[in-house]
C-alpha cells in the first residue's frame, strides 16, 4: 500500500488532543474558501470508526462464541452443545436453556469470563433457528452486553453458507462507550476466517450504517481484516461517508505487534494515525 500522506505541520498538530481509542479534538479552522480534508475532519472520522468497530467486533465475538456446535442435528441438540461449550469457556456465565434457546448470563458464576480478550458482563439470548446442511440460522440479543470499554444493546440475526465458508449477519446495535460517546446503528455484513483460522480472526465485507452525536455516518468494508485482540483492522479499507457528505478512505496497515496506522484520505488530502493498543492511545503517525 502505498502512503501518500502529507507531512502534518507542527502548527497543526497543536490542535489535537488525543485520548485511549477516541481522538479529542479541539480542531483547526477551516479556510472558509477550501473544502479539502482538514485534520480535524480526519481525527473525527476515526473516532466514529473506531467506535463503531469496537461495538460491532463486540458483537461478532458474542456471535464467535456460540458458533460451535455440529451441523445437521436438531436445532434442540445444537443449543444443547452451545450450553456445554459455553460453560467450558465461561464458567462464569450462568446458562439457561429451553428448547433452543439459551439465555446467558455473564458473571453470575465465579471463574473466567474473558473470550477472544473480552471479558463479558451482561446477557445475551441465543435462539438456533435452522441447522441443516443447506441452512444454519442463529438469532442473537444482547443486554447491556459489555466488555468494560463498551456497551452494547441490539440483534443480530446470523445465517451460515457452508459452500462458501462465509457467514452473514444482519445487525441493529445501540452502543455507550466508557467515555460516554454513544451511536445507534445498523450493519450487513459478511465474514470469513483469517488464514490462522477462528483464534486469528475474521475477514469482514459490506455496510454499516449509524447515527452519531454530529449525525449520520455511512460505511462501506472492502477486504477488512480484524484480529480480535486489535482496536482498529490490520488491513483493509473503509469508505466513509461523513454527516457533511464528504467521502473518506481509511486503509489499515499493521506497523507491530501493537501498532496499526490508519491512512484517512480525501482527494489529494491525506493524514496518518498510529493506534497502539499496548499504550491505550492514537497519536498522528510521523
């Protein structure tokens, strides 16, 4: 992937504050007579991205963890190794189950409660829809389902191919964030596993659509890989459609272990974030 970016001057750069996973901006004035990508705009945009992604992964790993159990059986039966898997993950969670439909609550129990790196607080609701070979169904709720940095509320109704080795779920999520930043909003998406498999992560493509304190966002997934360990994808773009209309790209590229750059363009206007999950913060790339 090539850069691209313009250098940030340092006079600009006085004008952002950075905190852990959302970017504060102060902003910088915008030439009244220049409608090009401001850095300000572009702190704004990965804030309300990375957000939006924090409360989807969180409820894709909700859905990751009630994925195993062996297709072709009784919907009744599927539920049933669901409950068993669930409990030797979490022995935490307090699991009831009628018919098939399980109602999970996290943290009743002592022991772990942590999965894919999110330790869960709340509850959610699993209903095994369909489980055949030419159809698998799953619907989900969650209840102020959390993992300590966000909070999510919604559905998601999930549906398998096994041809194609892909999965697709359709989403409505109300999310609250630690630091109070909040959205509402809809997803329709499809996934497929990372060449390390389930422990690595998923492959993600389509839409998500939410409503934000500045108004409505808009966002197209092309090719995006998230590990479930990191804030942001490690590769991929985003297209995001601003409440202001404006269009912007955000491509991810992992720097190590624990940084991701994330590249915000519009036009020939470009600026680079560094988003180190080890340091709890997003600073402007160099």
């Amino acid at each position: 992937m090539t850069d691209g970016r313009e250098d940030v001057p340092m006079n600009r750069l006085g004008c952002v504050c950075v905190c852990m996973m959302a970017v504060c901006v102060a902003g910088c004035p915008k030439d009244k007579e220049d409608d090009s990508l401001t850095l300000g705009e572009a702190a704004e945009a990965l804030s309300e991205a990375t957000v939006s992604t924090q409360a989807s992964e969180l409820a894709s790993t909700g859905v990751e963890l009630t994925t195993n159990f062996t297709i072709g059986g009784a919907v009744e039966a599927a539920a049933q190794e669901l409950r068993t898997f669930i409990a030797s993950q979490l022995p935490c969670a307090e699991i009831t189950l009628s018919q098939a439909t399980l109602t999970i609550k996290y943290g009743a129990n002592a022991g772990n409660c942590t999965y894919h790196g999110h330790t869960f607080s709340g509850e959610s609701s699993v209903t095994v829809k369909a489980n055949d070979n030419a159809q698998v169904i799953v619907d989900h709720t969650w209840t102020n389902l959390s993992d300590g940095i966000i909070t999510v509320n919604g559905t998601a109704h999930v549906t398998w191919s096994l041809s194609d080795k892909t999965r697709h779920v359709v989403h409505e999520l109300n999310w609250k964030r630690y630091d109070s930043k909040i959205g509402k909003g809809t997803g329709d998406r499809t996934q497929s596993l990372l060449p390390g498999g389930l422990a690595e992560g998923i492959r993600v493509d389509g839409a998500r659509t939410w409503q934000g304190a500045n108004g409505t966002w808009d966002l197209a997934i092309e090719g995006v890989e998230m590990r479930w360990a990191d804030p942001v994808p490690q590769a991929g773009k985003y297209v995001l459609v601003t409440p202001r209309s404006k269009s912007l790209s955000l491509s991810f590229s992992r720097v190590d272990a624990d940084t991701i750059r994330v590249t915000i363009a519009s036009g020939s206007k470009s600026f680079g974030f560094n988003v180190n999950k080890a340091a709890g913060e997003t600073e402007p790339a160099n």
